[in-house]
C-alpha cells in the first residue's frame, strides 16, 4: 500500500474496454494459483473456494475480509477464501469479469463504466458508503472551497469523474497534471494541490512535515461507494455461496472496525510485510471516525448494503457530464441487494 508508495489514489485508473472473452467455470480454484493466505481450518471439510482479488497492497480498508478470514468466518460458511493482494497494474475489474478472480474490490464508478463497456461485473455490498478521496493541500494554503480552484494547476487523475464534474457544478476551469503516485511535488512547493486518500496519505505526508488538509470530493456532492462486485455469470451460479461470503465479511468488517482489530492486522501483515503499525492506527481510526463502514442509517446504510439511490445519483451525474449517454447503464445493471443479510435502501 502506501507503505511501498508514498502518494497513491484507491480509485485505479480506468479500465480499458476491449473485447473480452468470458470465462466459464470462474467458481473453479485456479490450481496454479499461489494463495496469499490460509483459511483456518479449511481441511474439516470440503469447502467452496473463492478467490479475492484486492484493489490494493493490503490494508486497514481490507480489514473486514482479513478478520473474516483470520477468525475463521468464511470457513464456518462453508467457504475456502483467499484474498489476492492488488498492486500498482492490478485490474481488478478484468480480473473478476475474466474468472481470474471471483470476488473484487472497486469502486461504484469503476463497475459503472465497466458494466457501460460491456463487461459482466455487479456490486454486491459495499465496504465504505463514501470514497474517501479529496484535493489535498498543504495547511496554510488559502483554498477553502471547490468553487477556488477556478485556474489552479491540479495532480490528478486525467480520466477522473469528478474533474468535469466539478468544473460543470462551479463553473470553474482548472489544470490537470496526471497523478505520478509520488509525494515530491508536493513536499517541495506549498501550493500544491493533489488528488489522494485522505485518511491514508497525510499520515505518510506529516511523517515527512507537511501538514495536510483536504477538500473532500463528497462536500461537493460526488459520493462513490467502495464495493466488493462479482462476475455476473458467478452470481447466478452461486447465489448461496455469496450470501454466505457477504455474511462471512459483514461480521468480520464490524468486528475489526468495533472490536479488536489484532487478528486481522496480523494476516494482513504476512502479505504486506511493510506495513506499519502506527498506519493501521491512523487509517482504522479515519474510517471510524468518518463513519464509512456502517454509513449513514438515516439512509437506511449499515455495514455491507448498498444505497442504490446514491448509486442512481452517480449514474445521473456520468450522464449529466457526458460520460454516459442517457439510459446506457441503469441501477440494476451495476448493483443487486439480493446478496446482502439486510434490506437496501
């Protein structure tokens, strides 16, 4: 994670479209495949393997899939996971929609834009209701709002959604230098803005002296959610197998997010042996304190649903930019709720 890379964005660069061949079989354990970790005591008996493909070296965001799987949940489901770190070139959403993988962690908008490139992938349950990505900058810069930015220079992704999205809503223009993952730019000039996690990069950031405030894209009123999706073709083979998955996680992520994180941490710990302790501290306590793992329950969220409302509401906003055509993709599509262990909004 940001332990190998100082600066780095969760929302991966977009997908490029091609044809691609669906796999049959994905429920099938790739025999070649090296695990990343062992479920315990997967060898009671004959359990259902499922592949996890991370969208990131492993972290405390992934930390309700490893207390599910250091606490044995997937197996007492009847499931044999294993959770595939990501990296740098990982596609995940090629991955899942090719059966290298059967589960994935992304993003709303990635599987929307996939799903609109014709690849069979669905959100099944979330893991944060708000992507935590805002415009970092350093404390004594004198931006405050969104509506600011108008002629600023901006590191970013150039294929982002919120960049026009943004400009459209405030009537602003600004300049995009692609997002390069490193910290140095940054460090050196205090006028920098750059695109970034906000509940992961200014620890790595103050750690070098640079204090660290950020405008949140979500102020704005662009709310992705980060997912776990599957294969389509997976999902209506296997119902059962990922309902039992999503109750496995759902326990496990409310686990290490309320009780006692510590095996989790030492699980993800042997796959990302770089991982720092004080770091588990400061991502675990953002995400408590920003609240994205239960959500909001005035709008029916907890841990693991999916609020298709806002999902609709990003759909409108790829269409209101003209990154969709209108009715190209349509909720039901990109999310179902027919795995969750409670009702959606």
């Amino acid at each position: 994670m940001t332990c190998l890379l100082p600066i780095r964005t969760h929302i991966r660069l977009m997908v490029a479209f091609f044809a691609i061949a669906m796999v049959c079989g994905c429920g099938k354990q790739d025999a070649s495949a090296t695990p990343s970790a062992t479920e315990p005591n997967s060898s009671v008996k004959k359990l259902f393997p499922i592949r996890v493909q991370l969208d990131w070296f492993p972290e405390p965001e992934h930390g309700g899939l490893y207390q599910a799987l250091a606490k044995g949940y997937f197996a007492q489901e009847g499931l044999d996971v294993k959770l595939l770190p990501g990296g740098n070139n990982v596609l995940v959403t090629q991955f899942v929609a090719t059966g290298q993988a059967e589960i994935g962690q992304s993003a709303t908008t990635q599987i929307i834009q996939a799903v609109a490139g014709g690849l069979p992938v669905i959100n099944i349950a979330s893991i944060f209701h708000r992507m935590p990505t805002g415009l970092m900058m350093h404390e004594e810069n004198p931006i405050t709002s969104f509506k600011q930015l108008d002629g600023k220079t901006i590191m970013a992704r150039p294929e982002a959604v919120y960049i026009p999205f943004l400009k459209k809503k405030y009537g602003i223009n600004f300049t995009v230098i692609p997002q390069n993952f490193s910290s140095g730019q940054f460090l050196q000039d205090k006028d920098f803005i750059q695109e970034g996690f906000f509940i992961a990069e200014p620890y790595f950031l103050q750690k070098q002296g640079a204090m660290v405030k950020s405008l949140a894209l979500w102020d704005a009123g662009y709310e992705p959610a980060v997912t776990l999706f599957t294969n389509s073709k997976f999902a209506q083979d296997h119902p059962e197998e990922l309902r039992a998955f999503v109750r496995a996680f759902d326990k496990g992520w409310h686990e290490y997010l309320n009780g006692d994180p510590t095996a989790a941490n030492t699980l993800i710990k042997k796959d990302n042996p770089k991982a720092d302790d004080d770091f588990f501290k400061f991502e675990r306590d953002q995400i408590i304190n920003y609240n994205l793992g239960p959500g909001d329950p005035a709008l029916g969220e907890d841990y693991g649903t999916l609020n298709l409302v806002k999902i609709k509401t990003e759909i409108g906003i790829m269409e209101d930019v003209g990154l969709l055509k209108p009715g190209q993709v349509t909720v039901d599509k990109v999310a179902t709720t027919a795995f969750l262990p409670k009702p959606a909004p």
